[in-house]
C-alpha cells in the first residue's frame, strides 16, 4: 500500500497541486465535486467537524464520500481536518477511529501536549501527521507568535517556528509528517520552508481568506519544486461551477511555477 507521502508525490509528478476541502456533509453533493475534479486535484480534505455536527447521518456521508473517492482514484490522498490533540490513551483511540475505521490517508493534529502525546498518530509511518505550525485565521499570532527562548539560547524566536523545529528533526522519524501554514501568512510559509527542508506543508487560506497564492509558492516550493497541498475549499465547492473554479486556480498555479 503506498503511504500518504507515495501518494502526494506521484500527484506532484503530475504538477496537481489543488487540495480541494469538503466543508459539507452531503454525500450526493461531494460526488458531485468528485465527479467534476478528480483529475485536476492532489487530494481532497473533509473538514470532520462539518460532519459531526450532522451526528450519524453526517458521519455516514464522509463514510460514503471516503469509499467515494478510494472508488474514483485510489491513489488521491485524503486528508481529515479534524485537529486532533489529546493524551496518548485518547489519541491510541482517535487513531483508530480515523485511520482504521475511516481509512484516511492523513490527519492534521495540534502540537501543544507535545511529542509523547501524539506519539500514536507518528506511529504509523503510513499515514500523513500534518501538524499545525502557523494557522491562516487572523488570530493565530496570540500564541503562535509569542517570543520563546529554547532551552541554552540566549535568542529568542516565534513559537511556531519551535514547533516547526520538534517536527523536522524530533518528530519525523518516520518519514511522516507535515506542517500546516496558512497563506495568509507568506513570510512565515518561508521561513518555516527554511526550517523544514522537504517536507509537505499544508496551505489553507487560499481563496475565500485571501491568502497570497503567488507568495505562497514562490514562499512554499521545496527544493524538487513540489511540497505544497494548496487547500481550497468554499472558494471551489460553493462556486457555481466547481470544475471551473478548480481548473482555474490549477491554472493560476502552473503559470506561478513556470516563473519560479
């Protein structure tokens, strides 16, 4: 079975950089949008939240819209926005439910109990552990830019660039992770590139937040010129034609990265 990284690559391969969110818990209505942008997109994001707020019929829908898409093209990666973060025993029993039970090929994950905590989600070299480093809403910077002083250094630096630095050289030792930075954010997308070598980030906020796409790329590419899951989601399922939306911005991005 190829992990969550096989996936993304062999998307990259095929310059697919559109992850495109399904922010609705209707079933007929997200095979519609499968339907229309399989071929243009590099992985597809169900936000759990949207999902469980419809209670058994909403968790049947991203059931179905998972098999869906499996059915479509096996090699699309999907991706759970769902956040998790909690103590090991809980997190042992998150693990299960998404990876076993939903079959997803990624999730993203909250950093702030630390490495031990999350340890079952790294576990499972498999699978994509996409954590949140620099989030796109416009109060991320309460916490994420506060000025810490790591352990034996005498300079301070943002908090979200520590956690970045536990993730490349503490957390990813099998292969596994990513980070989430938001393109609302264009600086901090490089410099947490800076710190993170090749690894894949993660970019909401293009779209409906405004995020800057040609900052982000430029920002964002790693050295094979691949690495970024571009995240779209009102911006394309709510248009009223979601293939256009989708080919447009998949073209805005190849015009980017023939400049770059």
């Amino acid at each position: 079975m190829n992990s969550f990284l096989d996936k993304l690559k062999s998307k990259w391969e095929e310059n697919k950089f559109v992850c495109i969110g399904l922010d609705k818990a209707d079933f007929e209505f997200n095979k519609n949008i499968i339907d229309t942008t399989a071929d243009l997109s590099l992985a597809y994001k169900p936000q759990s939240a949207f999902y469980e707020a419809d209670g058994a019929a909403g968790l049947e829908a991203l059931k179905k819209t998972i098999q869906y898409i499996r059915e479509k093209d096996p090699n699309i990666p999907i991706i759970l926005d769902a956040k998790r973060g909690d103590i090991g025993s809980t997190n042992e029993a998150y693990v299960k439910a998404i990876f076993d039970d939903l079959g997803v090929d990624a999730v993203t994950v909250h950093p702030y109990l630390g490495k031990e905590a999350v340890e079952p989600f790294l576990q499972r070299a498999e699978k994509g552990i996409i954590v949140l480093v620099r989030t796109s809403n416009p109060g991320a910077g309460e916490f994420q830019d506060l000025e810490v002083y790591p352990e034996r250094s005498r300079r301070g630096k943002p908090l979200y660039q520590v956690v970045a630095e536990h993730v490349a050289k503490e957390w990813n030792q099998n292969n596994n992770c990513a980070v989430v930075v938001g393109a609302t954010y264009p600086d901090e997308i490089k410099k947490v590139r800076e710190i993170i070598g090749d690894m894949p980030i993660l970019v909401p906020g293009i779209g409906a937040q405004g995020g800057d796409l040609e900052a982000t790329i430029k920002n964002g590419l790693n050295s094979q010129k691949q690495g970024l899951i571009i995240s779209s989601s009102r911006g394309i399922i709510f248009a009223p034609n979601p293939r256009e939306a989708t080919q447009t911005l998949h073209s805005q991005i190849q015009e980017i990265l023939a400049n770059v």
